[in-house]
C-alpha cells in the first residue's frame, strides 16, 4: 500500500502580522474566522487519520488475530495469522518454549498465559522422572529429573531444606512437595513443576501437636479451573498402633484443603469410609483424587476411596471383580491414559469409565520374572506404565543397604533393554508442561 | 440442496483448474461443506479462493492415503519452508481438520530445537524488545538456553555435583 501524503497547513494564520490595530472588531472577526478554518483543519486531519487507519486494519500483520491468512502468490512470503503460530507453538517442547519468550513481546505474554499453558498440556506428550532425596556428600535436598528415554539424569538442583520432604501429589506436571519442620508444628508446602524449574510456595498447614500427615494429593478442578492440595491429619498414636485396635485409619482424622490463590487451609468434611491401611499419595484422575483402602489384610478387601474436587464428594469406587484375579495383597494404584491403573502384581488393570466397576478392564501381563536382567531382585513392583509399552519397575536390591532400583524395562523386547536408576528415595512421574509458568 | 446425482464435486482453484473430487473428499473440507450446506440452487462448481493447483494435488495425495489407512506415510519433506506454510495456509482455510494437525505438526518438528533467531526469522517477526529488555528475559530463563546437561550414565547413576 502506498503511503498517502497529505500536506496541512498546520498554522494557518489569517491574521498577517502586518495588519495595523485598525479596528477591532474586523481583528476579531479574522481571529473568529481563523478558528473557524482550524477547526476544519482539524476535522479534515482527523477524518484522514480514521481512513489511513481503516486502510491499514485491512493489511494483515503477523501478529494480528485473523482466521484468514495473506495468501500471496507463490514468488512472495506467506506469513502465519496469529493463531496459527498458537498452534504450532503448543506442539514444542517445554525448553524451546521458554526460550522463544525472546522472540518479541506478543510470544511473551502468549507463552505466559495459562489458557497457553492449558492447550500445550492437552498436546503434550513426553514423561520424565523425578526424585527427591539426599546424599551423603551434601546435607541439602536434591531435586533430580531423569529422562524417561534415556534414563539418563537431566538436571539436578539442590534445595536448602533440612526437614523431612514427601510428595504430596503430582498433577498436570506439577509436583507438591510438603516438608516437615524439624521439631514444629508447621507443615511447609510448595509447588514445583520440574520441566520449567518453578517453585511456589504456598502457606504452611498448621499441624496441631501429636498429629501427624496422612493421606495427601493435589490435582486440578477443571469446574473453577484451579488446583487443590488435600492434606490429611491423623492422630500420631492412633496410626499403626491403635490401627489394630480400632481397626479403623480414619477413626479421629481431620481433612485440611487449600486452593490455589487463597492464603489459607480450609477444614474439610471427614472421609465417611472405614480402613486399616491407606496407600497415601493419592493418584488424580480427570477431577478426582484417589487413594487405595485397605480393609483387612488377612482377607485382603480392598476399595478406592475418592474424593471429587469439583462438587467436593466422597465416593466408594469399588475394584474389579476378582474371582481371583485380583491379588488385593499386592496392588497399587496409579494412573494411565488419563485413566485409573490398578497393578496386581503382574496384571495390569485400567478402569476406562471412571466409577463403573464394569468398565475395569485387563490390559496386559507383565512378565518379568524369567527375565535375566530382573532375577537378581526381590519385591519387584510395577509402578508405572507408560505408552510405549514400557514399565517402571520398582526392586528391592541388597548390597549393604536396602535401597529401591527403578528399572525402565521394555515388555515386549525382554533381552536388554532395561537402563537402570539407583535412587535411595521414590520417584514421581511427571508429564511436561508450563503450568505455573504465569506465577 | 447441493446436486445429489453425482458423487463428485467440482472444486475450482484460485489458478483456474477445476478438480472433481469425492464427495466424502469435500465433506472433510469444513470450509466447502458449509458452502455446499448453504446453497440453495444446486451447485455445480465451488470456487476456493487461496488455494492452488499444487495444494488440491497434495490434498488428494493425503486423502487417497488416508482412505487406505495409510496416513501416516503422507510426507511433506520434499516442501521447503515457504511451500510448507503456503500449504498451511491453504489447508486452514479450508478447514480440514486432520490434515491441519499433520502440517501443523511438521512444522513443529522442523522448528523443534531451532535458536531464537531461527524462529524469528521462520514467522518474519521482529524483535520488539529494547536491549535492556531482551537481556533481563534471557538471563531469567538462562538454563533452558544451555544445551541439554545430559551426562552418560552407566549401570551405577554418578553422584554429580
């Protein structure tokens, strides 16, 4: 578009500095006169501002919203309207992304939003591992992510935190730590999403002496679009001691929950459930929290109790009819597919309509146990299953000290192609995203 | 109602060359479907502005292989990067879906690891920030500008500092 020229006479002066003080009022119908022009001067100025303006909105920018792109003839560059360059940047990786904040402001402030954060998780894709723990050589905690590919460590950071820290819940790539204060009674907890290496710190639980944490979690309420902690306390001599005598782990607890942007805990209505044992870390599916109950062991009766974080429910959701099938002595609870996974020692289970019991479905079999590279081990566990057909199996091992070896092994190509991490402390999966990018 | 007596629509390009094509082939096309959908009088020939020739031909390429449940051979390697947002473009407009993802996606892989400057120059965007600005956003998120810090790791995992 060629740029339009328009020359104004900016001062437009009728009055010629030569005119004598005649009379007044011929000055004073000049000056009117001169002001009269002005104004239309101005009008005219304003009116061509408008249609340059107007003229300019019909030429399509880069960085404009518009559902139509420039398509130009093959000899010139075609340039992506807005809300393609969305679409392309919410299929990079994680890394890419916090770079091309640099591109220019617009990208900025788009890589920022959490609705961007929101559709690139929907998008995403790649896993990673992370472990919390100590070392000898250093008295801080490490924080270390593993490359689920690779099994190879990618970043490691220290934290000076000299309390006890345990994951509280892992949800849309988002970890939530809580550390207990050496000898108070405060429970400090905070956010950490590890492919972008955010902390948020959010306020401390107050924990009432001689209560000690529980069943914990932490997920996402897609109803007001916002991320919950739920904190269990539970009475410290009621727990594994009186848990006989009661028989009863909820017997006395109290339910604290804290969302995202206030400044407080909230009390919380009591699970109406009963149980002996509860697998603590509660596993988040699509709006709801679970934990694995265990009723008795000699009998082996388990349930999953959920709680519904958007109407802020209890629910039973009860195990597949096992006839057998089902080892309730060695399960665990996790999530696959969006979907809750229940592993019973080598069955892998998958409830793909959450909350009907009918919908629980077998998956597969691991077998392991012939396997040469996994032989060496005791109590092997499955902790978690992953799309390719690989299985993070978690071993006992034995060489001095007790610890856990977690094993990224390949079910269906069984000679060698298991890569090993040695880790004193548990790991947490975690899919990559940008949440908490915008705090 | 649009002519139901034959399967085949007649699409015409921008370049003037008109392509009869399936039926099921122009419903994946939100665009047209909606042209068809509105028509009153029978259409004979839908014109598309904004897309070429050398688009319905990559089209047909990509619908004929996914009919055959082929669609993950369909390859736009053989485009440069001009010709591959051109085609973008053109699939956008038409509102395919399917093929808008593939694209979409390819151009996501050949952006993937690519620098700062790569990718400014790739959309035409300039840089916008003072350099004071740029400065302080790049020294914020310097980790994710260092190259990926994966250290070889044998059976036993390195204590690493």
């Amino acid at each position: 578009m060629k740029g339009i020229q328009i020359q104004l006479f900016d001062d437009f002066d009728v009055c010629s500095p030569s005119l004598t003080e005649e009379t007044n009022s011929t000055k004073r119908q000049a000056t009117k006169f001169s002001l009269m022009v002005r104004g239309l001067i101005n009008m005219l100025k304003i009116l061509c501002s408008i249609s340059i303006s107007i003229i300019n909105k019909k030429n399509i920018s880069t960085n404009r919203r518009n559902l139509i792109g420039t398509l130009t003839s093959p000899s010139s560059l075609p340039t992506l309207p807005f809300d393609l360059i969305i679409e392309i940047l919410s299929r990079l990786p994680v890394k890419q992304l916090l770079q091309l904040r640099c591109v220019c402001k617009s990208w900025k402030s788009l890589i920022s939003d959490p609705k961007f954060a929101k559709k690139h998780l929907a998008l995403s894709t790649t896993y990673s591992l992370h472990g919390i723990g100590r070392n000898y050589y250093c008295p801080e905690l490490v924080l270390k992510s593993y490359s689920l590919n690779s099994s190879v460590s990618i970043a490691q950071i220290h934290l000076p935190l000299k309390g006890y820290v345990r994951v509280l819940g892992s949800c849309n790539g988002v970890l939530c730590l809580g550390e207990e204060e050496d000898g108070g009674d405060l429970f400090l907890v905070r956010l950490w999403n590890p492919s972008i290496r955010k902390f948020k710190e959010l306020p401390p639980v107050r924990k009432p002496h001689s209560y000690q944490l529980g069943m914990r979690g932490f997920g996402y309420n897609p109803i007001s679009d916002n991320y919950k902690v739920v904190v269990v306390l539970l009475p410290s001599d009621d727990v594994e001691d009186n848990a006989e005598y009661t028989g009863n782990y909820f017997s006395n607890h109290e339910v604290k929950v804290h969302t995202l942007g206030t400044d407080s805990w909230k009390s919380f209505s009591v699970f109406p459930f009963a149980g002996l044992f509860v697998q603590e870390v509660g596993q988040y599916v699509s709006g709801t929290i679970n934990w694995l109950v265990y009723m008795d062991i000699m009998q082996g009766q388990c349930f999953i109790a959920s709680l519904d974080l958007g109407d802020e429910s209890y629910q039973k959701v009860l195990l597949p009819d096992d006839s057998g099938e089902v080892d309730q002595h060695t399960l665990d609870l996790s999530v696959f597919k969006d979907c809750l996974c229940l592993i019973s020692r080598e069955d892998v289970w998958v409830m793909k309509e959450y909350g009907n019991k009918e919908s629980w479905t077998k998956l597969f079999t691991i077998s392991y146990m012939r396997d040469h590279c996994t032989s060496s081990y005791y109590n092997i566990h499955p902790k978690y299953i992953f799309e390719d057909d690989r299985v993070l199996l978690r071993c006992c091992c034995c060489e001095g000290d007790v610890y856990y070896k977690y094993i990224s092994y390949n079910c269906n190509c069984k000679n060698g192609t298991s890569k090993f991490i040695k880790v004193g402390y548990t790991l947490e999966v975690c899919i990559e995203s940008l949440i908490l990018l915008c705090f | 109602m649009a002519s139901s007596s034959s399967n085949l629509i007649s699409l015409k390009t921008s370049d003037g060359t008109v392509f009869k094509v399936e039926r099921a082939l122009a419903k994946t096309m939100k665009t047209v479907q909606a042209i068809i959908e509105e028509a009153d009088a029978n259409i004979y020939m839908i014109p598309i502005h904004n897309v070429f020739s050398h688009h319905m031909d990559m089209i047909i390429d990509y619908y004929k292989l996914s009919v055959a449940g082929k669609s993950k051979e369909f390859s736009v390697e053989k485009l440069d990067n001009d010709e591959l947002k051109d085609f973008l473009l053109a699939v956008h407009y038409l509102n395919m879906e399917d093929l808008f993802e593939v694209l979409t996606q390819a151009v996501a892989d050949r952006l993937e690891k690519k620098s700062v400057g790569y990718v400014r120059k790739y959309f035409g965007i300039e840089n916008d920030f003072t350099p004071e600005e740029y400065a302080a956003i790049r020294k914020k998120n310097d980790w994710a500008f260092k190259g990926d810090d994966i250290e070889p790791e044998e059976d036993e995992e390195k204590q690493e500092e």
